[in-house]
C-alpha cells in the first residue's frame, strides 16, 4: 500500500502501474454496479452515468472526501508546488490504492471494497442528468456559477479514408480552460469537447 501512494516525483518505485491496474477495475465495479441498479437504462446511458463517477474530478473528492492527501508522498518539487492540493496527484492516489487491493486481496475483496468507498457517489448519481447532452449540461454548469458561455470553434476539417473529419475545440475563458475533439460531424465534435471540459472542470 505505500507504493500505492508514493508518486511518481519521489522515484521509479512509484504508483503508476498500480494506477493503471485500479483504473480498470474501478470501471469495472462502477459498471456492473450501474449495470444492476439501473436496468432501464441504455448502453450509452450507462457509459455516461459511469464516465461521471470514474472521472478525475470525482476521485479527487473521493480522495478529499477520506483525507487521502495527508498520507500521499511526493518529491520535494512537487511538494513546492502544491501537489497535495492537485487534484490529479488525489485521482491518481486513489486509482492506485483500488488497484493495490486487487493485487492484494483478489477481485472479490477488491469489488466490496471499492463498491463501499464509492458508495456516496453511488448513491446520489443522477440518471436523470445524462439525458441532457454535453452542451446543454457545460451550459448549465458555467451559467450556475455566473460564466460565460463556452465558445466552440471549428480548428480544421480533415479528409480521412473519403470521410471529412471535423476537429473542434472548446473554450471555457473564465476558467482558462480548452479542449479539443474530433468527430464525423461538427456536431458530434462539439459534444465530444463538451464532455472533455464537464471532466476538467473543477466547480
């Protein structure tokens, strides 16, 4: 378990393997999870639902949520740089530790383990929620905190295999944020960025 919450800037014995490894089981445990409690909902329903629940944003509250930042070792300069209060080095933290238990315990102690840390988040997932599209919902959450709009602009269209290939990016100004996205229509593409800033946003 201490390597699960060693970073990277301390040295080669650090958590990014075990980071990969709990990744995928944390999606894994969310998705049957989802699977079970909601058997309404679609496939693309569920990918949405369970995209909301193993995104950076969310793990770091989960890790805030247990103190994880307190136990968490880094380097001196990421330290300096305030790497206890990033939200990246807490998601990380936490994706190790599920992937630590795995290798630890095996897949059953792993499944109840992560099911109860998530469970607060499981509990108050909205399935109504992910039947607004991404832009809807980005307009929604800049304008609840008194932003701008997201500005959207077409950065070039590709031509691949016969097939114009559009790529987008999006712009939320007040919070100096971009991404960008490439979909088989504009429309497609601005959603896809949409839904790349709704994960990097951190309001």
């Amino acid at each position: 378990m201490s390597q699960a919450l060693t970073h990277r800037s301390v040295g080669k014995a650090n958590n990014e393997r075990l980071e990969f490894l709990g990744d995928s089981v944390l999606s894994l445990v969310i998705s049957t999870e989802l699977y079970q409690r909601y058997p309404e909902l679609t496939e693309g329903e569920l990918s949405r639902l369970r995209s909301s629940l193993v995104r950076g944003k969310t793990l770091a509250a989960v890790a805030r949520h247990y103190q994880l930042g307190q136990y968490i070792k880094l380097g001196q300069g990421e330290i300096k740089s305030g790497g206890v209060n990033k939200s990246s080095v807490l998601a990380d933290a936490v994706e190790a530790i599920f992937g630590a238990v795995l290798l630890d315990q095996g897949y059953a102690f792993a499944y109840t383990f992560i099911a109860q840390t998530m469970a607060p988040w499981l509990i108050k997932v909205d399935p109504i929620s992910i039947q607004k599209d991404a832009k809807s919902q980005l307009q929604e959450v800049l304008q609840k905190h008194g932003m701008p709009l997201p500005v959207y602009q077409t950065i070039k269209e590709v031509e691949v295999k016969g097939e114009i290939e559009f790529h987008v990016s999006c712009e939320a100004e007040e919070k100096q944020l971009k991404t960008t996205a490439k979909a088989s229509s504009r429309k497609k593409a601005e959603q896809a960025s949409a839904q790349k800033m709704l994960d990097k946003l951190d309001v």
